[in-house]
C-alpha cells in the first residue's frame, strides 16, 4: 500500500471527526439557540443528537487510528453513516416532517453536503487506496 493513498483516507476522516466533533459541541452546548435557529421546538432534540454525534466521533477515532492498515469494512460503514445522515436530512427536508424556519432548512441543506462531501472524499479515497 502506498501511504500517500492511506494518508489521503486518513485526511478524509480527520475532517470528518472535526466537522462532527464541532457540530455535537454546537448541538450540546447551544442547544436552545440552535433550536430556536432551526424552528425545532425541543431543545432536547439537539442534545439527543449531540450526543449521538459524539458516538459517532469515537467511532471514526477508532477506525482512524487503524492507520495506515484501514480496513476496508470499517471504511465502508464509515461512508453508509454519512449517506444515512444525508438520506434523513433529505427527508426531513422534502417531507416537511417538523415546523422549520428557512434558515433551519439551509442549515440542514448545508450540513447534508458537507457530510455527502465527506462520503465522496472518502469513497475515492477508499478506492484509491485499494488500487495501490
């Protein structure tokens, strides 16, 4: 393997744990602004989410530090992560399925492609790896 390719992965994923990392701190600790930003009634809401956000950083923490071997697997559960919570933000969006404000809808615009973003980054990245 070349480890220029595992460090383009390895890259991916750090931006990925930052972007996560920062969201959950956004979501527990300015949960009540965020809620009232986004329309949502319930604060706890974010905070339920914040926290799952901190899970999944873990998670990418672990499979992160597998560097430079990263298994391929854990890669791909990584990517289907991101394409759920794309999925959901699509819903959520063209369902109308909670009282959004316009700029609520934007952020969550906005959140899904940078987290679609990191699910290609790490797709090409993946197989770029795996062409070595």
């Amino acid at each position: 393997m070349n480890i220029n390719k595992a460090n383009m992965l390895g890259t991916a994923l750090y931006g990925n744990i930052i972007f996560s990392a920062l969201s959950a701190a956004l979501m527990l600790l300015a949960s009540n602004q965020v809620a009232e930003f986004t329309g949502i009634p319930s604060s706890m809401t974010f905070v339920i989410v914040g926290v799952g956000l901190l899970g999944w950083v873990a998670y990418l923490l672990s499979v992160r530090r597998t560097h430079p071997d990263y298994q391929a697997s854990a890669v791909w559960s990584v990517i289907g992560g991101d394409l759920v919570w794309v999925a959901a933000s699509a819903i959520l969006l063209l369902f109308d399925l909670v009282p959004l404000t316009v700029a609520g809808k934007w952020a969550i615009a906005i959140v899904a492609d940078m987290v679609l973003l990191f699910a290609i980054w790490q797709y090409f990245s993946l197989r770029r790896m795996q062409s070595a």
